[in-house]
C-alpha cells in the first residue's frame, strides 16, 4: 500500500513540476522523497532527462548534484554535464554545469573533450576558445594559431582572438604577423593593454625601441595599474640609455612588484656606473691626447 502511495506522490509532483519547471516547493517535496523511500536512482534520471529538455532550469541541478552525492548511486555526473553539453554546446548554463562537474580535471582531462566538441560543433566558439587557452599555456603556438584562426571564421571581430593570433606568431618569431594581428586586435578594441604591450615587446624585440615606447606608453595610460607595461618600458629606456626617465618608470612598478623593482634598480645604478666610468674615461683619455704647449722660459 505505501509503495503505491510513493509511487503515487511522486507522479504527482513530476506533472507538478512539468507545469511549473521553476517550482522550487515541487522539487523539494520530490527530492525529499526520493530520500526517504530509497528512489535516488528514479530522482536522478527524472532530473537528467528534465535538463536535456530545460538546460537552463537551476532546480533540476541543484538538486541533481545533490542526489549524485548518495553513497548508494553510482551516477556519473561529469559523464552527463558533457553529454549535455553535446546537446547544448552554445547554452552558458550548461558549461557552467560542466565546469563543476570537473572542477578537479587537468588540461590533459579537459583538451580531448574541447577537441571533440570542435569536431562535432566546428561552429561553437567556446570549445574553440577553450581549446586555444590550454594550448597557449602548453606552448603549442602552431596549434594555438590554427585554433585562433578557426575562432576568427566564427568571428572575425573577436580582439582576443587575434590578441591570442598575434601571441602565437610572436612566439615563433613571426614579427611581422603577431604586429598585424594585434594591431587588428586594438582597433576592434582601442583599450585592450595586452594588445598595446605584446605589440610594444614585438618592437623591443626588433630594437624599435622608439615604437615600442609608444606602445606602453599607451598601455600604461589605458591602465596606470598593470605593472608589466611600466617594467617594459623601464627596460626600453635602459636599452636608449635613459636611466632618468627609466627611474621614473620604477616608481610604478614598486607597489606591485617590488622585488623585480629592486633588481631594476640594480641595473639603473649599474648603468650610471657605466656611464660615470666612460665619462671619465673619455675625459682622461682627451686629457692625454690633447696637444701640451710647450713652456717658455
């Protein structure tokens, strides 16, 4: 009799719940069911089929993820937020599902499932960015170039993907790309200060040391707070012999790294000394060579 009564509740609250998906009064009395007569297992495929109908109903996770904890089930909740997100790989709530299913998972647990997802839905941006983010981190830049590229088919006016575009070619010393891909990324985004400093340390790196002042300059305008720009722009005057306006370049550096200002500064002084030292040299030097008159008696 209690079992027909059970059974009886429960089909009472899944119409309940199919008439008023965001009810939280209905999943409740269901979910507490479930616990008390033993029917997890019948809880957790009522909510899984429910998400793949409603991925954006937070009730049918909540209380998803709750009933996956039992000791007694054996459901595999990462298994079922990536099925799911086969079903609904443009859905923001089911990647949000995804990631704390796998909040523990490496890159190399994560790449294979990104790559499967641009190999079933080649047009879904996420997995395509994603993808492009481990291999940045790996170092693998001709794969990162080759996702950045896939990324901008989808949409060619995306900044960071040609931010990460020029990274790329930067990194395999392919000046003259990496320079058009982030100017392309600074003018879809003019306040975009990874742009503005990785095209400033592509002109460093080519010993245009004036245009990559130029550059961080910008950056640092765009935000006075982001210390790398201010480093760069230090180590580019020191390059120029410009140990005055390289101080100055320190101050902004201090607050937030101090221990890479302090060796700064042992390169300021080391330079000065240097400079100290050739004037004098060059002063004794002209001392010596220049002509004496001879006295007269």
């Amino acid at each position: 009799m209690q079992g027909h009564f059970v059974n009886w509740a429960i089909a009472r609250h899944h119409r309940k719940i199919q008439l008023q998906p965001d009810h939280p009064r209905a999943w409740s009395s269901l979910y507490s069911l479930s616990v008390q007569y033993g029917r997890q297992a019948e809880f957790i495929s009522f909510c899984s089929q429910f998400l793949q109908a409603h991925p954006t109903n937070q009730h049918a996770w909540t209380f998803l993820q709750l009933a996956a904890k039992s000791p007694t089930d054996a459901f595999d909740l990462p298994a079922f937020t990536r099925q799911l997100l086969h079903l609904h790989p443009d859905n923001p709530h089911v990647w949000d599902y995804f990631d704390l299913a796998h909040a523990g998972c490496t890159d190399d647990d994560l790449k294979p499932i990104y790559r499967e997802l641009t190999q079933d839905h080649p047009d879904n941006l996420i997995a395509w960015t994603r993808l492009a983010q481990i291999h940045k981190r790996e170092g693998r830049y001709q794969d990162l170039i080759t996702d950045c590229l896939e990324m901008l088919k989808l949409n060619p006016r995306d900044p960071h993907a040609w931010l990460n575009l020029g990274d790329a070619y930067a990194a395999l010393h392919k000046f003259s790309r990496a320079t058009s891909a982030y100017e392309r990324a600074i003018e879809l985004k003019p306040n975009l200060v990874a742009a503005w400093n990785n095209l400033g340390n592509v002109y460093h790196t080519q010993g245009e040391f004036q245009r990559a002042i130029e550059a961080y300059q910008k950056a640092t305008e765009l935000d006075p707070h982001d210390a790398a720009p201010w480093v760069w722009l230090c180590l580019t005057y020191l390059q120029l012999g410009k140990t005055s306006k390289a101080e100055e370049a320190i101050t902004k550096v201090e607050k937030h790294l101090p221990l890479v200002a302090a060796m700064l500064t042992e390169e300021i002084a080391r330079a000065n000394h240097e400079l100290s030292t050739s004037a004098a040299q060059t002063s004794l030097a002209f001392h010596l060579l220049t002509p004496r008159t001879p006295k007269t008696t």
